[in-house]
C-alpha cells in the first residue's frame, strides 16, 4: 500500500513505515472523534444515552455510568487509564446522577469529560449531601465536568484524600443544584494539587484545604473564578509553599482567601490575584509574614502595604 499524501524526507511512505518523521499534505476529516496521547494504560468509555452497558472500551460499547468505568479500571488492576466520559443534555438535565470513589490502588487514572456544551458534562451527585467524586489515587486527572454537589451540612463536589498527592483539576465548573453545598472542593492534607482554569458559584466555601494530617504542601491554585455566590470563602487552606496565582474574587464573599487556616501556613506565594474588597486588610484576606503576597491588586490604595496603583507590596497582616 502506497499513500501518496504521506512522505517522508526519502519520499512518498510505502510499508513498513520506519522511514519517519513523516507529514502528511491531504485534507483530513474526523468523524469519531479526536483523543489525545494516552496515559499508557487502557482506554473506557461512558454514555449514558445508552439503554444498557457494554465492555466499555469503545464508544460503539460504552458503560452508561462513570463508577462502572472505574470499577472495570479497578477490577483490571488499570493504572494511568483513561476513561472519557460523553455529555448528551444540552440544558439543566444531569447527565450523570452518581458518586464515584477511585481508590489509591487506580494511580494516574483521568476522568475526562467530552463536552457537549462550553460548561461540559454535567455531573450530580447521587444522594443529597454526599460527595460526588472521592478519589485517593495519586496523579489523578479530572477535566471538563460541571459538578453540582447539593446539601449545606456534608455536600461536597470533589474529596482528594492524603493519598492523592499529584492530582490535577482543570476545566471544570462546580455549581451546587438545589441546596448550596458545603465544599466545592476539599482535600485533606494533599500535597502537589493543581487546581486551575475552573469557576467556582453557588458554594458556601470553594476550595477548602484541611491540615488533619499535615499542611497542604506544594499546591498551585491557578488561573480561577471565584463569583458573588460563593458565600464563605474562597479559598482556605493551612499552606505551606503553595502558590496562588492569577485568581479574580467578587465581593460577595466572607473570605477570599487565607493561607493561615488553623494557624498552620508559611512561605506560600500569593501573586497577580484581584481583590476586589475595600479594605486589604479587613479580615477577608489572611496570611502569615513567611508569605510573599507581593503583586496583587488591591483597591485598597490607602493602607501601607498597597501601592498608589493597587499593587500589594506585602501579606494583610492578620497573623
């Protein structure tokens, strides 16, 4: 077989293919989809527009829940699977009503959500006041869900245990449904999360980081939305080297941010963040002299730690 499209710098590719790097000069049209590299592991699929489930490892014999598909990741002993999950509603009808645990043993498994709308696969919980993703495996990865956790005493979106150091959550929108959930996201005492690019509504405290075991290590809070709905705070976390950068905050909330919690936090960097609140330091900003809050913007212009341009020089002395 010869594909004159496709050559090499020896020419026109032909069988074995072991002449590359190759390019290819034809128009190429995608009808099934497009996925990236894998993890290295196996691949799952989710759809919940089917009547019934399949192998899960096709979109043509996809599962019709996600706790299926990691249940067949566990049950293969799977680490650094992939399992995309498909979005069929298109208005305020979940797509997948369930809570979902991925336990330590499911290292570097993604959860990928293939949007069918820009705020991607909406994802409820499956009893009120519980937690719609638990997950204790190290180097998880979740994208493109819009989580709507429900009940203001234990209701929670996303649970990262001790164990999972290293998970990345990106892309997402976390939004309670009919009550307004406690946590958007909480973690106990996870080290080497990245939280970015999400938007956080309709919460009573987004991000909340718990030092139950030791402080929150090496986090990186990035490039997120904090809007007036949320209630309590935004981000709160006992920190220690965690950095906290290009967040935008709405005035709405009790506490924008404190790196302090509980006492426990130092050498965190705090920078390129808006705070919109009128005194910087009136208690809706906490940090510790250890931090470096240098180059956010305040409109606080009158207190000594923010430039006449709204630029912080240093923490809102609160510890």
């Amino acid at each position: 077989m010869v594909l004159a499209g496709l050559r090499s710098m020896k020419g026109v590719a032909a069988p074995p293919f072991s002449q590359g790097p190759y390019t290819w000069n034809q128009p190429v049209y995608f009808t099934a989809g497009v996925f990236g590299v894998s993890n290295g592991g196996k691949l799952y699929f989710v759809d919940s527009s089917k009547s019934s489930s399949g192998d899960g490892l096709s979109w043509d014999s996809p599962v019709i829940t996600i706790a299926e598909a990691v249940a067949l990741s566990l049950a293969a002993g799977g680490v650094y699977d992939t399992i995309y999950v498909k979005g069929n509603q298109v208005d305020e009808t979940s797509d997948y009503a369930e809570s979902v645990t991925v336990t330590a043993a499911q290292a570097g498994l993604r959860i990928i959500g293939v949007g069918n709308s820009p705020e991607g696969v909406m994802w409820t919980v499956g009893t009120a006041e519980g937690t719609i993703l638990t997950g204790a495996a190290k180097d998880m990865y979740i994208s493109g869900f819009r989580f709507r956790p429900n009940g203001s005493t234990s209701g929670v979106a996303i649970e990262l245990a001790v164990t999972a150091l290293g998970t990345i959550i990106e892309n997402c929108i976390f939004r309670s449904t009919v009550e307004t959930a406690k946590y958007g996201i909480h973690t106990e005492s996870t080290a080497d999360i990245t939280i970015q690019n999400c938007v956080f509504s309709s919460l009573d405290t987004a991000i909340y980081g718990n030092a139950g075991v030791k402080t929150n290590y090496r986090n990186k809070i990035i490039g997120n939305l904090f809007d007036d709905k949320v209630d309590s705070a935004g981000i709160i976390l006992s920190g220690r080297c965690c950095l906290i950068k290009d967040n935008y905050f709405t005035t709405d909330t009790t506490v924008l941010l404190s790196t302090y919690n509980g006492g426990a936090g130092e050498m965190n960097i705090v920078v390129g963040n808006v705070f919109p609140n009128a005194a910087y330091e009136g208690g809706a900003l906490v940090g510790v002299s250890s931090d470096s809050w240098v180059g956010n913007f305040s409109p606080d212009t009158g207190n000594t730690d923010v430039g006449d341009n709204g630029i912080t020089l240093a923490y809102p002395h609160q510890a």
